[in-house]
C-alpha cells in the first residue's frame, strides 16, 4: 500500500502511516512470543484487589492511556486513570498515594523525554509500592533501560524499531503502543486475538484506500477541523486533533470533543469555515446520541462540512462525506485503525499547504523529541 503523494517525494511520514497494517502483526507475534514473561510480571501485581493502574506519557503519548483507560480496566477490573507526565511532574503530590500499590504504564516513542524520566523517578519517591511497566519503541532511550536505575519491578517492552518514526508526528508509534496497552491487559487470551488483529489491518487498509477522499478533503478550503467521538473514540478525537493541528504548523486550527460534551458551549468553534468529523461508536445506544448532533449541525443554514466514519453505515447527512469500511462490532481493538483518519487528514493537508509532514514546523517551535523542559527537583511534602 502507498500514498500518492508527489512526484519525486519520499516521506518518513507516508512510509509510517502505511507501515502501521504490517508492524500491528509484528507486534502481535512478538507479543505472542512474550506472553510468559509478560504474565510473569503482570500476574503478582494485578493480584491486589485494591491496585490503581496509571497510565502515563506526554503529547500523543499521554492520549494512548486516555483511549486505552475504559479497556484496560474493564479488563483488569482494577481503578485505571489516565494522568499525563507533565501533570504528574508538577503536581506530583496531587496524584501519586503513597500506600496504595500502584502499577504505572509509561508510555514514550523516543523515552528520551524529561518528563517521561522525571515522572518514573517521582513515582518511585512517591509510592511505597510501585511497579513500573513501560511501552516504548526506542530501545537506547533512557525509559526502556529504567530497571537499571530502579529498585522497583519493572519491564520494559520495546517494539519493534520500525515504530521508532523518523517523522516529527508519532503515527506508527501511536498505534502500536495503544495495541500493545490493549492486548497485554488480557494477556492470558492474546492467542485467541488474531482474528481481531486481522480485522483492524484489514480496516486500516481500506482506510489507506480512501487516498481519493482525503486528497478532496484537504483541498477544501477549511480553517477549522472538530473531531468528535465518545468513550475510548474520545481520545482517538484528541489524537487527531493533535496530529492535524501539528501536522499543518498550527494553520489548521483543531479541537475535539464528545458528542454529548459538545453541546455544552464547545459548539460555538464551528464557522463556515469548519469541518466536523464524526468518529462514530460501534455502539447502538450510543450511536443514538451521536446521531441527534450529526443531524442537528446538518441543519445548520451555514451548511457546515462534515466526515464519516463508522456507526451505521446507511447514514448519511447533507454536506458529508461518509468513508465506508467494515467494522467488527465486538472486536475491542476498533479504536487502533480509526487513528488513520487524523493521520491522513494531516498528512494531505500538509502537502497542500506546501510543508514537510516529516517536518512541518517552520518556526522549529515544536520537535520529535521536545525541547527546552528543565527539570526543577522538589521538596517532598
């Protein structure tokens, strides 16, 4: 699969998006691999009933455990918070409880971030049972070599190096995290997820097939894009958002929302100028929610722009665009591939804007890895 881009145009970012279908598999059988030790490690820890799991990282990072909060703890059936490193470096004391057992999931592309570094060495000042698990596609990062520096339990899984991007937009990295946050929070079961894995990358492919559809959206001439979505599609809403609005050097201002959160006041972003994109659920009640707002902006004398993707595929509103895949109802791995969609927004109006997806800041104001964070220590309260 590639993206037709340009003539004589080699992307980082195009091969990430497109690698994602092929690294979800490799990812999966290297986990396959690992179950033992995984459930080695995870087993003890999720034995206690009171243990409170966060999930931690910053920018794209920190939106994986927003997404993946709901799944993991209704898999685990244990409290799950999302809480991003640059809160927790701030305010730690606001968020860490010292006698509680905790198990904190970092998650980190590069692990080379100084909050993502502060945050694990805070966690171990902090709390009196800690364990660390950390997610990362580096395996020379700081993050990935942690167990060295810490008395704490701790594993590190590193996937494979492809999902390392080059690009400043985490894609591949994005994704592949967030499958393995879902997958190994029901460890015991994961043989019996292939089915589910081969769906996502079927989904993902007819996304990639969609390159028409995005090409047309990016010309239009929009100054605003909302994502929408509900539940774990919320994050997936943030994630877009972010991916877009960097991937256009803020030209393109985003926002996201839920359905439901929309109404009360958000809604006043939309202008003429505005495309709304519905990441609609899997879910028939909820659906229902959904679809009241769709067809309340689609009376909108405005005649606001919108795209769709999933929910019921027969429904459709005035001046949208539906983008038709097949959806698994019950595969608990939908949110991975609907990802795509704020990638290739991104991707295509950034070439329509004349920028480098690989590197679309001019001003440098933002960078692969960040910038420009000191570290100040505290005194422990």
């Amino acid at each position: 699969m590639s993206i037709k881009t340009t003539e004589k145009v080699n992307l980082h970012t195009e091969r990430e998006i497109t690698a994602q279908p092929r690294l979800w598999n490799e990812t999966y059988n290297m986990l396959i691999k690992e179950k033992e030790n995984i459930k080695r490690f995870l087993s003890p820890i999720l034995a206690h009933q009171n243990l409170r799991i966060i999930l931690s990282g910053a920018g794209s990072s920190a939106f994986i455990g927003e997404t993946a909060q709901g799944i993991i703890q209704k898999n685990t059936n244990r409290i799950t918070q999302s809480i991003a490193t640059t809160d927790l470096v701030t305010h730690p004391g606001s968020f860490f409880i010292k006698d509680v057992p905790t198990l904190l999931i970092s998650f980190a592309r590069s692990g080379n971030s100084p909050e993502s570094i502060e945050t694990v060495v805070l966690a171990d000042e902090y709390c009196n049972n800690l364990s660390h698990l950390i997610i990362t596609c580096n395996k020379s990062g700081e993050l990935a070599n942690y167990s060295a520096r810490t008395s704490s339990p701790c594993l590190s899984i590193v996937l494979p190096e492809e999902t390392n991007d080059k690009s400043l937009a985490m894609t591949s990295s994005f994704t592949t995290m967030l499958l393995t946050a879902i997958l190994i929070s029901n460890i015991e079961t994961i043989e019996n997820k292939k089915a589910n894995v081969d769906a996502i990358c079927k989904e993902a492919n007819q996304i990639l097939n969609e390159q028409a559809l995005f090409r047309e959206i990016a010309k239009k001439d929009f100054e605003r894009v909302v994502f929408l979505g509900s539940g774990e599609m919320l994050g997936i809403a943030r994630e877009c958002h972010l991916k877009l609005q960097e991937l256009t050097d803020g030209q393109v201002i985003c926002k996201h929302d839920s359905f439901l959160g929309f109404r009360h006041g958000p809604r006043a972003v939309v202008n003429a100028n505005t495309l709304v994109v519905y990441l609609f659920s899997n879910d028939g009640h909820t659906f229902k929610y959904e679809k009241d707002l769709a067809e309340d902006i689609a009376k909108d004398t405005r005649k606001i722009n919108s795209l769709m993707i999933g929910g019921d595929s027969g429904f459709i509103t005035s001046n949208a665009k539906r983008m038709n895949v097949d959806v698994d109802l019950n595969n608990p791995l939908q949110v991975v591939p609907t990802t795509l969609v704020g990638q290739l927004l991104g991707l295509y109006k950034c070439l329509e804007l004349g920028l480098n997806p690989d590197n679309p800041s001019i001003s440098g104001a933002i960078n692969r890895v960040v910038q420009g964070v000191n570290i100040y220590k505290r005194t422990k309260k």
